[in-house]
C-alpha cells in the first residue's frame, strides 16, 4: 500500500483505439504503481491532456481521427511539454525522425511486450522528473541552457527541445570538448537496462544536431569510431 506521506504516482494517459490494447496496457501500469487514464482517439487525448495534464503520454501513432505525430505536436503547439512514447507498427528510419520531429521522447515497436512497454514508461519518468543535474546556466560558444526555466538558446534564439533530447544536449554541454561513447551516452540519458541499441543514440543525435545547428556553424561532431563531441570548428559531419 503507498504511503500516504508518499508522492503521488506518476499520471499515464495510454491512448490507442484498440479496446484490447488500451484496457491491457492500463492495467499493467496501474499494477506497475501508475495512475493510469484512457482515451481512444487523438481529439479525446486532447482534451485529456488539457483537463488533467498527465505525466506522460502512450501515444498509438495510428488512430482514427488525428494520428498520433498530430496529437503530439498539437501539443506542444499548446505549450504542453508532456513526455510522449510512441506506439508504433513502423521502424524505419524516416518514421523515428518524424516521431522526434514532432515531439516524442521515445518509440516502442509492435508487436512489443508488455514488459518493454513499462520500461520504456518507467525510464522516461525518471529522466523527466526534474533537472538532469544542479546547476542554473550552461554555456558553450553561443548555446546557452537555462536548467532552471528547461530552455536553450542559439545565439539568442529559442530552440524546443523535448525532455529526452534536453537531457543529451545537457550530456553533451556537462562533457564539452570531451569525446562520449554511445555506450556513455545511453548509460547516462537513457537507462541502460531498456535495451536500447546505438540507433537510438544516432537518431537522437541527427535530431539534436539539426534543432541545434540549422544552417549555423556545426557544434555537434561525430568522432568516427569512437562517438560524439560537442565542440567548436571541425568540418560539418
């Protein structure tokens, strides 16, 4: 029984518009120590997510209204920068950067087990919880990140970034000038007992690289072979 001194449990809104699914993938949760909401299509998560704003967001990216990319980004169109994990039959790579593109945290393919799935949700709330670590102010060249306020600055423009991809940038800034591993990478922003390979890491990467970068002075380098390095001048990779 939790405590009643406790905090509260993480909110998880499962959205999918399979009945079978959705009822499943609660149940799980809840038995997981979540509080679990449903909806069973993207104008009802909407309006979900506006009445009673959740932790984190299970999104199916096929629904029968809106898709879920929609719903995403209607989202963080609304300033709601709710963590989001993807349901998804669909792995190729075009498909994971459109689900980054349009806000999400994290993808899990079908079929997938159900064990998998509360890692996934598990692990995000972790590393979205608060500030990845003490500190107010970041900078490194003419990116700046406020943790306090959970913003980044390029050269005095605002640039969104989703919860998982501000927890690697900020990786990256703490270990400026330095060479990280994939390997380091995964331990570090995700957890490494998720599972997760080094594409994660890669799309994650190219995603950060072109929100950070657009058509400015490349910052994010890839050291062959070894792995990543935020640092000045190189040539663009």
């Amino acid at each position: 029984m939790r405590d009643r001194h406790s905090a509260p449990a993480p909110a998880v809104l499962v959205v999918d518009d399979e009945p079978n699914i959705r009822d499943l993938l609660g149940s799980v949760l809840r038995m997981s120590g979540f509080e679990v909401r449903l909806a069973d299509s993207g104008l009802a998560a909407l309006a979900a997510a506006e009445a009673n704003p959740p932790d984190l967001v299970v999104l199916d990216v096929m629904l029968p209204d809106l898709d879920g990319y929609t719903v995403a980004r209607r989202l963080r169109n609304a300033g709601n920068q709710v963590p989001v994990l993807f349901l998804t039959a669909r792995d190729a790579v075009k498909d994971r950067i459109e689900g980054l593109t349009a806000g999400g945290d994290d993808y899990v393919t079908k079929p997938f087990s159900l064990e998998e799935v509360v890692l996934r949700v598990q692990a995000i709330v972790r590393r979205t919880a608060g500030p990845p670590e003490p500190g107010d102010l970041l900078r490194y060249a003419d990116l700046e990140m406020d943790i306090a306020s959970h913003s980044v600055h390029r050269g005095g423009t605002p640039i969104w970034l989703s919860a998982t991809e501000f927890n690697l940038l900020h990786y990256l800034m703490t270990n400026a000038e330095k060479v990280v591993s994939k390997r380091q990478i995964l331990d570090t922003v995700w957890d490494s007992a998720e599972g997760r390979g080094d594409r994660v890491v890669e799309t994650f990467i190219s995603q950060v690289r072109r929100k950070v970068e657009g058509d400015g002075p490349a910052l994010i380098h890839t050291v062959r072979g070894v792995g990543y390095s935020l640092r000045r001048g190189g040539e663009r990779r």
